[in-house]
C-alpha cells in the first residue's frame, strides 16, 4: 500500500521534509496546510516579540509537494 511524504518549499529555497509518512493524500495535505499554517504563527509572534531581528512578510507563502512512496 502506498505512502504519502510532504515537503514544504520556502521562498529562500530552503525545504523541510516531514518526517511522518501518510496513509492518504488528504491526510498528508491536511498536514501540510497545518505545518504552514504554524510556519506563519511563529512568523507573527517572533515579529512580534523582536520587531525588526525576525523580519516576518506575510506574503510570503511556502508551497508543499505531495510524494507517493512505497514503504
């Protein structure tokens, strides 16, 4: 049965490769939205709490690839 693996792409090209693998596409969606959604929530709180030493732009969205791996 297949496996899912997630990799979040960020602007400055750097990535980060989920250690989970998931049993369906949409479950390794859903976590892929979810690691974004906590990449932009410690973007806003260290924004916040250093103005200026963690520079935090909103629009700056990572991507994620989704890939299909035999176990």
């Amino acid at each position: 049965m297949p496996k899912f693996k997630v990799v979040i792409n960020y602007q400055n090209g750097e990535t980060d490769e989920l250690d989970e693998l998931f049993d369906s596409y949409e479950e390794a969606e859903y976590m892929a939205l979810d690691a974004i959604s906590c990449w932009h929530t410690g973007g806003e709180v260290l924004e916040l709490s250093n103005p200026g030493d963690y520079p935090y732009e909103p629009d700056d969205e990572p991507d994620y690839d989704i890939f299909e791996v035999d176990e």
